[in-house]
C-alpha cells in the first residue's frame, strides 16, 4: 500500500508538473522525491515477494491499514519539505515582501 | 533496517560531484559561450534530478524506518546495533536492498538522462527543419 500510494502521489505531481505555467512553484523538487522514494520502495516489494511469494500479495488486514497510513503519512511529509523548501527559497518574492511590508507598517 | 543510508551516502557523493561539475560548467560558458548548452542538457543538471531522487526517497524511506521503530533519537540511532546478530543482518540488509535501491535509482536516472538528451535534440532539429 505504500509504494502504491507513493506512486499514485509521485504520478499525481508529475501531470501537475507537466502543465505548470511556470517553474516558480518548484515541484521538479516533490515529483523527483516521490520518484526516488516509489522506486526504493518497489525494490523493498520485490525483495520481500522473493522472500514470501504469493502470500506477498494477501497480507492481513491489520498491515493494510498500517501500511495505508505510513503511505499517507509520506505523502503529507514530501507535501511539507516541498512546502518549507519552497517559502525558505520563496522564488516570487512572496515572503520577502510580506514580511518587508510588516516591517515598514511597525 | 538501514537500506536508506546506501542511496544517502550515494546523493552526498553525487552532491559533490554536482558543485565541482557545476563550477567547470561556469568556467567553461565564460570562456567559450553557451552555444553548445542550448542542444544538451548540462551534467550538473542531471546530477541535481539523481541527487533530489537519492535524497527525496532516503528521507522518505528513514521516515519509514522511524515509523516502524528500527531508527530511533538516541545512539547509536538503528536498533539493530544493539547486538552484533541484528547488526550482522542490517548489513546483509544494506548490502543486498539497499544496493540495489541505489543502482535501480541510478539506472532511472541515466534512462532519463538519455532521453532528456533525445527531447532536447528533436526539439533543435525541429526547429532547424521549421527554419529551411
């Protein structure tokens, strides 16, 4: 369920890349980091079916729900590093000028 | 257990590797122009995509391994250092995953990096052919 949803989240981000209208949103950063992490996770999976086989593909129901949370939880955490990164690096100058404006209003 | 520290060391080298190329690069664009960057995508470029996937699923990955309590706040910070037989299996584990986690990540990479170049170029001979 996690690689799944990571893919699902790094598929997601890749198409709202593709029809950006610029670059000043900087989602090259969350499309590559949801990339990088689905393809070590599809090597965890592939891994572990080596070592479980079929039984890979039933897991209980218990590990499902575990796993939906963990891969939403990465998701929200790649959601916030972009997020952070993107207000530290503020590429339109949004930050900056709020909080300039805040200063000259004191 | 630690397979994420594999494509970490990774990125930090690719990182390196990364600035110095990037340097040479500016370097070169002063002395002789950019002419030949239009048709290429510049290397240091392509090392910042594997360095954003290295660190990108790393850090995702370490959040994996906090979650399921093998990486921990305190030292030495992995569980399985506790004793020499988890720690024996942790490396097996980095050798074997996490190896392969990093070479499948480069293997993309050079994918993309080939035909990145491949786009590139169409788009200049489409261009010239708009031209004539």
């Amino acid at each position: 369920m996690t690689l799944l949803i990571t893919v699902f989240a790094a598929v997601i981000s890749t198409v709202i890349w593709y029809n950006r209208k610029d670059d000043s949103m900087k989602l090259g950063i969350l499309l590559f980091m949801y990339w990088g992490a689905s393809i070590m996770w599809l090597v965890d999976a592939i891994f572990e079916y080596a070592e479980l086989k079929a039984e890979y593909f039933t897991p209980a129901l218990e590990d499902m729900i575990n796993d939906s949370f963990l891969g939403l939880s990465v998701v929200a955490l790649g959601l916030v590093i972009w997020v952070v990164r993107l207000l530290i690096t503020d590429p339109k100058g949004k930050v900056r000028k709020t909080l300039t404006a805040a200063g000259e209003t004191r | 257990m630690a397979c994420f520290l594999v494509s970490g060391a990774e990125a930090l080298v690719v990182k390196a590797v990364e600035k110095a190329e990037e340097k040479k690069e500016l370097k070169g664009v002063a002395a002789d122009g950019a002419s030949d960057a239009v048709k290429r995508v510049p290397l240091s470029r392509k090392l910042k995509w594997l360095c954003n996937m290295l660190t990108g699923g790393a850090v995702l990955l370490a959040f994996e391994h906090i979650w399921h309590g093998e990486v921990v706040p305190w030292f030495p910070f992995l569980t399985a250092m506790y004793n020499a037989e988890d720690t024996a299996e942790m490396l097996h584990e980095m050798a074997t995953v996490g190896v392969a986690m990093a070479v499948l990540i480069t293997v993309v990479w050079i994918g993309m990096c080939v035909a990145a170049d491949a786009i590139v170029k169409r788009g200049v001979t489409e261009t010239q052919a708009e031209e004539v």
